[in-house]
C-alpha cells in the first residue's frame, strides 16, 4: 500500500534553508515507502487566495487536487517576525477550496509542522502558529515538530544538516505522517 505526503514549505529563494528541511522531512516519509510531492520556492508564488474569486492558476489547482489525495502533510515556514510567512499562509489559504469536500480540509490526515528562523524565539513562535493552522484546518499534527535555530544550524547545497539531532528529528516528522497515513490506510480498507 502506497500513500501519498505532500510537502509545503519554503520561501521564495529556491532552496532555502527552509526548504532544505522540508527535503529531509519527505525523504523520511520516502523511508516508509511514502509517494511525495512537493510545493516550495517559486511554486508558492500564487496570487492573493480570494474565495469569491473561482479562477485558480494551474500551480493551485494542481496543489488543490494533490493535497486533496494527500494521505499526509508536511508543512515548513520560515518565521517572519515570529510568525508563519505570508507565502506559505496564502499557499494553506487555497486549502479552503477542500471545505466542501467528503474529507474537508486536513480532516484525518497527519500533518508534520517544522519552521526555520534566525533565532529561537521567532522558530518557536512560528512552530506554534503553524499547528494552531492545522489544529484549524482540522488535520492532526504529529506528535514532533520542529522549531530549527537558522543562527545554529546549516543546510549544505546537498541538503546534508550540520546538527545530526535536528536532522534526525526532521526524517522522525516525516515517518510520523509516514505511519499515520499508513495506519489510516490500512483501517479504511478494513472498513
């Protein structure tokens, strides 16, 4: 049984720090046979979500219909002034075109949440707001998350990370959301 993680993170700056961890997080969820897809960089430059505005860019309505399908969520945001970056919250704005679906939002789905800041009180800060999203968008976060500390730890051009914990926590988050899915997987078929 094969299931489907979709991740969302980053900033404009294609491989950014952000989107590194993002890349560490999926490939934990590769680990346990997971599908990934992933959403970063320039891909989340979508105009201002409007739902009185029907019209989508091919970009969010192929990240609508994989989040859609998706057994899993990764989510990653650098923290901006101690809070989620207005491109990743205007990318989980277009999560509101699911609200009228069978399983609306994030409903039964895990979702992994990691942010990156330059310093720990904006991580932090940020890595609250962004489960306060999922707890909104009815997903479930993972019982790990990570708050990463830009000032400490360092991604390589490979995506190798300079701290062995963090990165260690980070391929943890992505096998969480693995086996959730997983196990959700296997309970619906029983079913």
């Amino acid at each position: 049984m094969t299931v489907t993680v979709v991740g969302i993170g980053g900033s404009i700056r294609s491989d950014s720090q952000s989107e590194r961890a993002l890349r560490v997080a999926l490939e934990g969820a590769r680990e346990l046979g997971a599908e990934t897809i992933q959403y970063s960089g320039p891909e989340l430059v979508l105009p201002f979500y409007d739902p009185s505005v029907p019209e989508r860019t091919d970009v969010a309505l192929k990240m609508v219909e994989d989040l859609r399908r998706a057994d899993g969520v990764i989510l990653v945001s650098p923290g901006y002034h101690g809070t989620v970056s207005g491109l990743v919250k205007n990318a989980l704005d277009y999560i509101e075109d699911l609200r009228d679906d069978e399983r609306p939002y994030l409903d039964g789905r895990a979702v992994g949440t990691i942010t990156a800041a330059y310093g720990w009180q904006a991580a932090v800060n940020t890595l609250s707001a962004v489960r306060s999203i999922v707890h909104a968008l009815r997903g479930w976060p993972t019982p790990l998350g990570a708050a990463i500390n830009s000032a400490q730890v360092k991604f390589d051009g490979d995506g190798a990370c300079s701290d062995a914990d963090v990165d260690r926590n980070l391929r943890v988050i992505g096998r969480q959301v693995a086996e959730f899915a997983l196990r959700q997987a296997s309970h619906l078929d029983v079913n």
